[in-house]
C-alpha cells in the first residue's frame, strides 16, 4: 500500500473529523428525542430539551420561551429556564428587543462579544456576565412557536456555526414536539371542559321543578331554555301550605359548574329558610347571610322572591336586584321593584316587600335577562321596553301561550345570532 500523502492525509482526517462530528449530532438527537418521547407533558418535554442542549453544547445556561399568540404587548413567555447545577450563578435573561428581532426576521442570533452591546441584556445583578449567545426560532410550518437559547459556550472561543445549524435542527424538531403537546393539553382542557358542561347540566336540570303546580283558579308556567355554555338561570315553585306557595326565579353570577353549585347553593338555602320565615323579606335577608358566608365574594345572584297567598289572592314578594317583572292589571301595569341589594355580596342587608292584590285577570310576568339582553345582528338587545309591550299587546293569551309568544319574538329577534344566556321566563295568571 502506498503511503498517503500530506494532502491526503489532511483530507482524510477532515473527512473523519466530520463523520466523528455527524455520528455526534445523530447522538444528540437521538438522545433528545428518547428522551422526549417518553412524556406528554409541555413543562417536562420543554425542561428536557432545554437541559439536553446545555449538556450537549456545553453551555452554562438555557431556555425556551413560547409565542402566546394572545398577548399582543408581551408576546413572549419564558416556558422554563435551565442551568447547569454545578454553577452557582444566577439566571441569564435578555430583554424583548432580541425577542422581537428573532420575531420579526425569524432567524438565528449568534453573538459572542457584548463588549459594546451589554444594554441589550437584563442582568440580575453585577456578577453575571453574559459572554456568549446562541438564540435560534422554533418554527413550524412557517409560523414561529418560540426561541430556543444558549448562554455561555464553555469555550471561550464562544459558539460557532456548527452550534448554530445543530441547534437550529433541535429547535426544528422540537417545535414539532412542543405543538403536538400543546395541542393535545389544549384536547384534554377542552375534554374536560365538555365534561364539566355535561355535569353543569344535569345539575341545573336536576334542580329545576320536575312539573309545574296546578293551582284551582290560577295559570302558571314556566320555561327555561339553557345557553350552549351552561349560566345560572333557576326557578323553583315551593309549596309552604295548601294556600301558599313561595315562588322564585333568579340568575347566579358565572358559567359553567361553578354557576351550577352556586344555583344549588341558592336553593337548598332558599328552602331550608322557609322552615322559619313566613314572609318574603325576611327569607331574603336570611338567604343573603347564609350565601355571602358560604361563597366566594366574587360571585352574587339576583333573585325575585315572592308568596303567592291563593286564599287571600295575594303576593308578597322581595326583589334583590333582579330584572323588575311586570304585573298587569285590568286598569294598569306595575313594576316590581320593591326589595333590595343582590344577594351574597354584603353580610349584613336590610330589605324590603310589598304586597299586592292579586286580582281576577291580573299577569305576573317574571323573567331573566338573557330575554331583555338577547342581542340581534347589529349589536343591540332586545330590551325591557320592546319585552313589556309585547305583554301588553299580548296578555289576554294563556301562560304557555303568551310564554310561546315571548320566546318567539326573542328568536325572531336574534335572527340567527347564538344564544349566549339562560332564557327564564314564569308567568302567573289569575283567572277570570
């Protein structure tokens, strides 16, 4: 065998150097994607990538900050940050101007001089120094996810291309990674929500009256049609005697399940004070004591409580901050507003009632305000006037029927637009 010329060897030794070289990449990235495929977790495969980069590339320090397309002042969101645990040195970060330059022309920042560019950087305090930096973007399908970064190469020479092209295809593949992980959190949140919808649900309807009650001389009913994302709307008829029946129908602050353990709260309240008050305003003030001390502050109900007196033909009732229903006579049209603050947000309310004579052709009509608040396609509601002269021009129509007339002009209405509250409506006549 010949032996190998100068240039020959030169060459041979290059070219091992650069087989040595990618046989070393593969194993960091093989290395970086074991590791990552054995979880799902976003803060777990963002903590290892990071961690296997500052091993890797034999850097001090490093961290993935993600896009948060909803934050339009600080887009950026540092993920987790990650240091070398042998170095007791505080952690490195650098403002928002580099940030956006890497949003902006999506491009790599190699720099490992900052003799004449520190201001860039934020420093915790007079030790650190940041020597060198390595930032590439994350992006998939042309859309940047986040930055990947190196701090202080342990060379001194600082990092080079070599870095940069092997931490580009890290960042490249993990973004891959870190979307399929945010989109599968985002499935399960979504999951769970549905989940806590369903279970929302079969609460709100377990706690309305199962049937409405038919009393000798009167027409009652009742109706609630529940928005896609399950509010706080309840009703409940509740008989206290033969001659008496406590009626209510209120709106609890929120969505969803806490809405609906807040509605159960309301009710099992509102039953267990009748055990003890025989008027309207003392029930509502005792209710208000019970649920401001069993409910977070920031949440409250408005309610409309009445006592409807069937042998004396009389109604009591207490309105604590609920939509004023309309009460129709023959020669006139009251609103009911007598009563006081919603209910749960201070301890200790002073209410008051009004009793009214329920007379032979009188209507109560008693709503909720996803009926006045349902909005059509130029953004406007349909309001309590347009409510209260379609009772008017209508009253002569059965419960259910003037009740059907109602949800129908609401419908028409909207024309279209989702229905984004609990509709209630309960509607008490006297017959003739």
């Amino acid at each position: 065998m010949c032996p190998k010329s100068p240039k020959e060897e030169e060459q041979l030794n290059k070219e091992n150097l650069r087989l040595k070289s990618a046989v070393e990449e593969l194993s960091i990235l093989n290395d970086i994607a074991t590791a990552v495929a054995s979880t799902q977790s976003l803060d777990q495969i963002t903590n290892l990538i990071v961690k296997k980069c500052v091993k890797h590339l034999k850097s001090e320090q490093g961290s993935i900050q993600l896009v948060d397309e909803k934050d339009f002042v600080n887009p950026f969101h540092t993920m987790i940050r990650v240091q070398d645990s042998q170095r007791d040195i505080q952690p490195m970060r650098f403002n928002q101007q580099i940030s956006n330059l890497i949003l902006s022309n999506k491009k790599p920042i190699l720099i490992n001089e900052f003799h004449h560019d520190e201001k860039i950087f934020l420093q915790n305090s007079a030790e650190i120094k940041i020597r060198s930096l390595l930032s590439v973007p994350m992006i998939i399908k042309g859309k940047m996810i986040g930055i990947l970064s190196l701090f202080n190469k342990e060379s001194e020479s600082g990092f080079t291309e070599t870095d940069q092209r092997l931490l580009s295809i890290i960042a490249t593949q993990s973004a891959n990674v870190i979307e399929n992980s945010r989109l599968f959190e985002e499935e399960k949140k979504l999951m769970q929500i549905q989940q806590e919808i369903q279970v929302a649900s079969e609460i709100q309807k377990n706690l309305l009256p199962k049937e409405i009650p038919s009393i000798e001389g009167y027409d009652i009913y009742a109706v609630n049609i529940p928005a896609r994302e399950v509010g706080g709307d309840y009703y409940d008829f509740i008989k206290i005697s033969e001659t008496k029946t406590a009626i209510a129908l209120g709106d609890v602050s929120g969505k969803g399940l806490p809405a609906s353990m807040l509605m159960a709260n309301l009710q099992a309240t509102l039953r267990g004070q009748l055990l003890f008050c025989n008027c309207a305003k003392d029930c509502i003030k005792r209710a208000n004591y019970m649920l401001y001390k069993s409910t977070d502050t920031s949440k409250f109900v408005t309610l409309f409580f009445g006592i409807l007196d069937t042998e004396n033909h009389t109604l009591t009732y207490c309105n604590a901050g609920h939509n004023e229903p309309v009460f129709l006579q023959r020669d006139k049209k009251n609103k009911l507003d007598k009563g006081g603050m919603l209910l749960s947000v201070f301890e200790q309310i002073e209410y008051e009632e009004e009793e009214i004579l329920f007379s032979k052709g009188s209507t109560l009509v008693v709503f909720s305000d996803g009926i006045t608040e349902a909005m059509n396609k130029s953004n406007e509601e349909f309001g309590e006037e347009r409510l209260y002269n379609l009772i008017e021009r209508r009253v002569a129509l059965s419960s259910q029927q003037l009740a059907m007339e109602i949800l129908s002009d609401v419908k028409n209405y909207s024309a279209g637009v989702p229905q984004f509250d609990d509709i209630t409506l309960m509607i008490i006549k006297r017959n003739e």
